[in-house]
C-alpha cells in the first residue's frame, strides 16, 4: 500500500481531504479493511484515539498480482474540523492487512494543514 496522492495539505472549514493510495497484493488475499490513525501536533481531542477503520468496496476484485486503486475521502465536519478551536496540523498513518495476519508497510501522509 503505498501513498498515491493527496487533495490538499491544507484543509479550510466545510472542505474534505482525500487520499488516494496504490494497492498490491501478489496473492490477492488482502482484507476488506484499512486501518487509519489520526495524530495532530497540538490538539489530543482531534485524534483518532483507537485506530478507524475504512471498508473497502466488496466489490473489489481479490486476484493474484492485485494492482488497484483504492481513495479514502475525510469529511471537516465529523473526521478533520480541529477540536480545540485553532487550527492544528495531523499527520495520518494508512495499513492494511492479508487474510493470514500480514499486516503492511504503515504509509503516512506529509503533514496536513486543517483550519
């Protein structure tokens, strides 16, 4: 799992961030989660406290030598909006894991700007 692209490094009110990430996988086996996790510079509240998690699409082809693209869209109201009302500065980490517990590289973002 590797980073793709990013929308923006800087996140203004009523605005989302996606993320966009290169999925492989030799045996096609990997699960239908990925696993994120949230930490800002200044402000603990705006964490994700436990690792959250993202489905990705059931109809996703599980086929040996898995090439694909996978997006993940955070909204500002409800997963970026700073909860201790300034601006802040997250960087998020990204894994996934395989049908027999392998779990990936974590791949992380440059640090993101939410206002």
């Amino acid at each position: 799992m590797k980073l793709n692209s990013i929308n923006t490094t800087v996140v203004t009110q009523g605005n989302d961030l996606l993320v966009t990430f290169r999925l492989t996988d030799k045996e096609g086996d990997f699960i239908d989660t990925i696993w994120v996790q949230k930490q800002t510079s200044s402000c603990i509240e705006s964490d994700f406290l436990d690792s959250t998690t993202y489905k990705i699409p059931a109809e996703t082809p599980r086929k040996t030598n898995f090439d694909g693209i996978v997006s993940i869209t955070f909204s500002y109201p409800t997963d970026l909006q700073p909860r201790c009302n300034k601006a802040d500065t997250a960087v998020f980490s990204f894994w996934i894991k395989d049908a027999k517990g392998n779990q990936s590289d974590t791949t992380k973002t440059e640090p993101i700007i939410i206002q």
